[in-house]
C-alpha cells in the first residue's frame, strides 16, 4: 500500500497528464539559463529591491511571495515557461517535461507535456480560451481530442505549483545577487534538509532526509528560475524528486491556436 506521500505525489502528476491543471500551465521558451546567471557586485542582497514576501534572509512570507509571483506575471500581460519534474516512483522513473505559453490580455493559453512513466509515455497537448478548453492526448497506441467548458483565471496560469514548495514550506535561505535575462535577481540557496517542512505530498518533515535547491527572484518577485532535488523516505525506501524551471519572454509572448481544436 503506498503511503500518503506518494499518493499525494501521484496525484499531482495525474492531475498535469488528465486534467490539464490550470496552476500548472506554462511554456518551454526558456533559453536553460542555470539558476544565478553572472554575479552583480551591485546592489548585493542587503540592498537589491525586494517585492512583498522576500527579503535578505530569505521568504518572510509566503503568502506574500505567492502573490507576488502572481501578480508580477499577470501585470506582465504575458509570459513563457519551461519545466521538468523526474520523480522515482516504485514502479519506475517518470518523467514529465511541460512547455508553453501564457497571454492574460488575450485570455489564451498553450501548453505541451511529455510524459514518460514506466508504464505508459505520449504527450499531452492544452490550448485554452477564454471560456474553453481544449485538450490532445497521444499515446503509442491512440489520440483522442476533448474540450470542455471553463473559466479564464489569471491566478490560476502563472505556473506556481512547481516553486511554491520554495515560498512556503523552506527557511534559512542564503541570498545573492545575479542576473537573470537582463533583469538584476537575488537567487536564494539552501543545501540541507533542516528548516524543510512538508514538500509536496511528503506531509512528515522527519522523512525528509535531502534538500538542495535555488531559485531567482526580480524585482517584482517573478520566480524566473528554479532547480532544486529532494530526497525522502517512502515505506523505507530512498526516493528522489528533481524539478528544473524557467520563466522566460515576460511580455513578449503571444499564443496562436493550434491546427486539431475543430477535432476536439
């Protein structure tokens, strides 16, 4: 019997494959900058500009960090997004590479996710209006097309599910200044599971047993990359969570509708 912390892993994935969650989507137009870019001696991290919710020592509140992601890629008007789950399961690896792209004044969103499990792999295709979704899911054996009925929600789209973990549920951060695709970031760096709390589904700190992770943050408290693995206990077992992550052309992204929504 899987534990709960698997489970709630799972689920997660699941819910990125079937039901195209909108807290997920985002896009791959990132250029695979690592996390820091090429030091700034100024300002340092005593001085850079943070946005609600981040300070030197790191997140001061994550509720405030979480908005502040939102709302600075919302006010953007647009943005794209890359990023990369690889999660040891019992069964095998799975794999999940998502790209896409993101428009709030247009109301219109594509996404593209890769999957690769030990048990099944294909790609699943999103593209969503204002009102509606449209989803492609192609496998090695079949493709079959849907759309349903749903609500536009800015909040929803601005691809958090894989850094709130880093806003939330960490402390004891150390904070540097870098560049980030023009933009002047401080990066925030942990390399210990102390100060590690729940992490996904994993809901026990105590079975937490690695951390090591960054991520950059701008002015107005975009997350503009991640790269972080986790290490923890399920049933005894070592198992590992790695997650890659970029925000890349905020506001210079457009999204066009793809040739397969009239099959759908």
């Amino acid at each position: 019997m899987r534990t709960r912390s698997a489970l709630a892993v799972s689920v997660l994935l699941v819910c990125v494959l079937l039901a195209g969650c909108s807290a997920l989507l985002g896009d791959g137009n990132g250029d695979g900058a690592s996390v820091g870019g090429t030091a700034d001696p100024t300002p340092d991290a005593s001085t850079f500009d943070y946005a609600d919710g981040f300070g030197p020592d790191g997140v001061v509140d994550g509720s405030a960090a979480v908005e502040s992601h939102q709302s600075g890629l919302i006010a953007a008007g647009n943005y794209a997004t890359a990023y990369n789950y690889t999660l040891d399961t019992a069964e095998g690896t799975t794999v999940l590479d998502v790209e896409g792209r993101v428009d709030f004044n247009d109301t219109r969103v594509g996404q593209q996710v890769v999957f690769d499990r030990p048990n099944a792999n294909g790609t699943v295709e999103i593209y969503r209006t204002d009102d509606t979704l449209y989803r492609r899911v192609e496998t090695e054996n079949d493709t079959s097309f849907r759309r349903r009925g749903q609500a536009f929600n800015a909040e929803n789209l601005t691809a958090l599910d894989p850094v709130r973990p880093l806003l939330s549920n960490i402390s004891g951060y150390e904070a540097s200044v870098g560049d980030r695709d023009g933009a002047t970031v401080v990066v925030y760096e942990k390399d210990s599971s102390e100060g590690v709390d729940s992490f996904y589904g994993v809901r026990d700190s105590a079975n937490i047993t690695s951390f090591s992770g960054r991520f950059a943050v701008d002015a107005d408290g975009v997350v503009r990359s991640a790269s972080y693995e986790l290490g923890y206990v399920v049933d005894g077992e070592e198992r590992t969570l790695t997650v890659e992550y970029t925000v890349s052309a905020i506001g210079e992204t457009s999204v066009s509708e793809p040739d397969w929504t009239d099959r759908a």
